[in-house]
C-alpha cells in the first residue's frame, strides 16, 4: 500500500491529519457538540501543509496522491476566483481553459514555495495573478489588430456568462457585508477628516447602488463631491485605497474566511 512507507513527509501529513481529526471528535464528544463541523473554506492550513509535503516527498506515487486528494481542488477555485474577480477575459479559449492553463503554471511554481517564507494562498494567489495580467494584456493587444472591441466583448461575455452569473451572487453578497464592515473600519484607515468624509460618502454610495441609476465613473465622481465638497484627485486617492481593500478582502469573502 502506499501509506506503508515510513520517513515519507506526505505520509507524516496524513498521520498528523487522521490524529488531528481524531483529537477534534474526542473534543467534540466530551463538550457535546457532536461531529466537528466541515470546514468551508477551499484554500487552508492543511492546503499549505499538504503543499510543503508535496514538495519534501521524494516518491511520485506519493505526491501524485496528496496533490489529487488536497491541493489540486483549491488551486482550480483559486484560479476561477481571481480570472472573475480581475476580470482577465482576453483569452483564446473560455473560462476554463484559462483556469487548467493557470493551474499548468502554478505547478510549475509549485516546487518554489518555501515553509516559513509567507502563505500559500498568498504566495499562488500573486503567481496566478502575474500569469493573467501577462498574458491576459498580450491577448488582448493581439485580438485587437484581428477584431473590433465590441466583437471582442460580446464573444467574451456570451462564453462567460453562466459563470460570471454565479460571480455577480457573490459579489452582491460581498458588497452588503463590505460596506458594514467597513464602516466600523474608516478611522483606522484614513487619517483626515476630509478622507474619512469621502470614505463614508463612497460606502453610501456602496449601500444605495440599487437605487442609483447613473453607473458612469465621472458622474458618480461628481456626486462624491458634491456630497463631500471635495476636490477630485483627493476622491481618487481614498477610492484607491477602498478598491484595493475591496478586491483582496473579495478573494478572502471566496476563499470563505472573511467573514464569520
């Protein structure tokens, strides 16, 4: 059997495991809580240690093994999370071509992830995102010279849009959440009082986006500063600050440990 094998780290990671997950019925059976509930999140710390497993194993039946069973599924979601969160459509093929042409060069960066240097979803969320914008803007350089913009747009969204359906959901979800969350963040984030009054003017915004029926950027610029008295270049400076916060927070929210 595969498992029989001793001094093997994938096989000291699914012994960890199985006593882990024993340790946590015991736990569950003396508080009464029943069985441990499963965990929702795809990418996590037994993601990251199956990985470094991975990587210290010598034997290839081994590390086809725990790759299969631990790490390939997370790295697929990662993937599709951040081609929808960037928006990184200008590809030859659809959606998941893209996705197993990521997933191709996260393998290959697989064997570069060091235990202690930082996080794995961190560390393969910025190897995934490189390989996007890279190829995602030569793409697009290159079907501009064969097609008209709004050719390629309608292809993009028509191969796209099932599952951009299902981003949308989540992306509704995250933005009610977000604003309430943030809210209780702005003092922390911003030092001025102006910026502080255009954050809160942004979340307003974030809060009433249903009700409002111009979508225009310069037009919603001008309504923060005619909510805020302000002049632009600050405006932009605190949306800046709010987009970056919303888009890492937004992978966070798809990777299930946001909020809880």
């Amino acid at each position: 059997m595969l498992l029989e094998k001793t001094n093997s780290p994938v096989i000291l990671f699914y012994e960890t495991l199985e006593a882990e997950r024993r340790r946590a019925e015991e736990e569950a059976k003396k508080t009464k809580r029943g069985r441990p509930r499963k965990n929702k999140m795809y990418f996590t710390l037994e993601t990251e240690r199956a990985i470094i497993a991975y990587n210290k194993e010598p034997d290839q039946n081994l590390k086809n093994k725990v790759y299969n069973e631990f790490i390939h599924k997370p790295l697929m979601k990662l993937a599709e999370n951040i081609i929808h969160t960037f928006k990184f459509y200008y590809f030859d093929g659809g959606p998941k071509e893209v996705q197993h042409e990521v997933i191709a060069f996260m393998l290959e960066k697989l064997p570069k992830f060091k235990e202690g240097k930082g996080k794995a979803f961190s560390y393969f969320s910025i190897v995934a995102k490189n390989y996007l914008i890279q190829n995602n803007n030569k793409n697009y350089r290159d079907l501009k010279t064969k097609k008209p913009i709004i050719t390629i747009d309608r292809e993009r969204d028509l191969e796209t849009e099932s599952t951009l359906q299902e981003y949308r959901d989540d992306l509704d979800v995250f933005m009610e959440r977000f604003s309430k969350y943030y809210s209780s963040k702005v003092d922390e984030r911003f030092r001025s009082s102006r910026d502080r009054r255009i954050a809160h003017a942004v979340l307003r915004l974030f809060d009433e986006r249903k009700n409002i029926e111009i979508f225009n950027k310069k037009a919603l610029y001008i309504l923060i500063r005619e909510m805020t008295d302000t002049k632009t270049q600050h405006i932009t400076k605190v949306v800046n600050v709010i987009k970056k916060d919303f888009t890492e927070n937004f992978i966070r929210f798809q990777n299930g440990n946001f909020f809880n």
